[in-house]
C-alpha cells in the first residue's frame, strides 16, 4: 500500500460535504516515498516529503556509523579469542578464552524484541495512513496519531520486557561469575560489552517513543508528527537487526 505524505492546508480542497469522497490533492510532491518534484516546477523542493527525506537521510548515515562501532567491537571480540599469553610458571604460550553458558532468557528477550518491532511497523504505517490523515488535514480529529500511540505503547511495553530480561541475564551470570571485569573468562567481559552498548541504544529508542507517546499531541503540524514516528520506528527496527547480529555471534562466535 503506498502512503501518501501530507500537503498542506493550503493545497487541499473539499468539494462536498460529509466523508463521502476524497478531496481532491494538489499536485505537490507528497512525501513518504522516493521520487522528485510533480508539480511540474524546476526549482527546489522544501516540502514535506523533502523534509521527510533529509531527516531519514539523516537518520540513516548516524546509524551506519553507530554499526560501524559495533562491528569493531565485534572484531575485538574474535581477536581476543584467538590472543594468547605466556604462562610465567612455565613459559608457554597458553590461551584464557572459555565460552560462557548463555541464559535461556535470552531467548525469550529476542522474542519480546522481534514483537516490539512488528508493533512499532503498524504504528508507523497508522500515522501514514490516508484515510485516518485525511481527517487530521480536514480537523476531523486525530486519528492516525491515536492508532500510532496506540501501537507505539504496546512496543513502549514489549521494548521495556527486553530490557528487564537483560537485566536479568546479567545477575544470572554475575551469580555464576562472570563479570564485567572478565576475571573468569574475557568472554564475559565482552558479553556485558556488547550487550551493555546495545542496552543503551534500546533505552534510548524507549526514550524516543515516550517522546512520541507524551509530546505528539501537542504538536499541530501532521507532517511533523509523521516524521517524528517514521524516524522512531526505523531506529528502533536497527536496533532490532542488531541485536540479531550480536546474538548470532555471541551463540554461534564463541
């Protein structure tokens, strides 16, 4: 289903009353999609769907070099298994490396996060949903905001259940030993490396929906509302491809 951005009041007629038919729309660029100018001019565009690219645009490269950082890490990691030290009491060459046993809650943590970004998608697709915009741009209420927020709270919760469960994973590894000092093994210390990072990433997604959940609402322009969810859901779905990522090597890399 293609998503249409919105134009401004300005550009939007009503010709008959009731909720009949659809206002017919100018011929202004549009947002939420690629593609350049169709209302015939040459010059720049400033409008919505503009403003909506740069900010992905934006969004897009700081994300590249936040995974960029976690690939070095990642690196760090697989170096640091193969690494070796001399044994002063016999002067060999040995290695500290041992696996750590993974929590089972893991499991359930990835799951919980998988879930969270399917909601965030539906609160997304909601806030670009014509129908609903179409009566925010009439003043027909709010709609779509309200069926994003709606969403956007359920992955709220999903978002705040993983990291609970990431806490939990640390204490039961604490409890066996393996801390963030890597005094059992330096695979423990990568393990709340990798995870602490990425933790840090989720509370600030969190952060960021609370924003949506709690400011939106007072925010007048629908286009700014759009692409205050749109930027919000797709660092949230990163964050989900990301702990995938460290997942798979934390269970498969050791």
């Amino acid at each position: 289903m293609a998503y249409a951005f919105t134009p401004t009041h300005e550009s939007t007629e009503r010709t008959g009353a009731g909720h009949g038919g659809k206002p017919p729309l100018s011929r202004r660029p549009t947002g939420g999609g690629g593609g350049g100018g169709d209302d015939g001019s040459n010059g720049p565009q400033h409008g919505p769907r503009e403003a909506l690219h740069r900010v992905r645009v934006f969004l897009f490269s700081a994300l590249a070099a936040d995974e960029v950082f976690f690939l070095v890490v990642v690196l760090l990691f697989y170096a640091r298994q193969s690494s070796t030290h001399m044994d002063p009491r016999t002067l060999r060459q040995i290695a500290d490396w041992r696996p750590i046993p993974l929590p089972a809650i893991l499991l359930l943590n990835t799951v919980a996060l998988a879930l969270s970004s399917g909601t965030a998608e539906a609160a997304r697709r909601h806030i670009f949903k014509e129908i609903d915009v179409m009566d925010e741009w009439l003043g027909l209420g709010r709609p779509a905001l309200r069926r994003s927020q709606m969403w956007l709270a359920g992955t709220l919760a999903l978002g705040a259940l993983f990291l609970a469960g990431q806490w939990q994973a640390w204490r039961q590894l604490y409890a066996q030993g393996y801390t963030f000092s890597g005094a059992a093994t330096p695979a423990s210390y990568f393990f709340c490396l990798l995870t602490g990072l990425h933790a840090l990433h989720v509370l600030a997604g969190l952060l960021a929906i609370l924003f949506c959940l709690i400011v939106l609402r007072y925010i007048p322009r629908v286009e700014s509302r759009q692409i205050a969810i749109d930027a919000t859901v797709w660092f949230w779905h990163v964050m989900g491809l990301t702990w995938l990522a460290l997942c798979g090597v934390l269970l498969f890399g050791q």
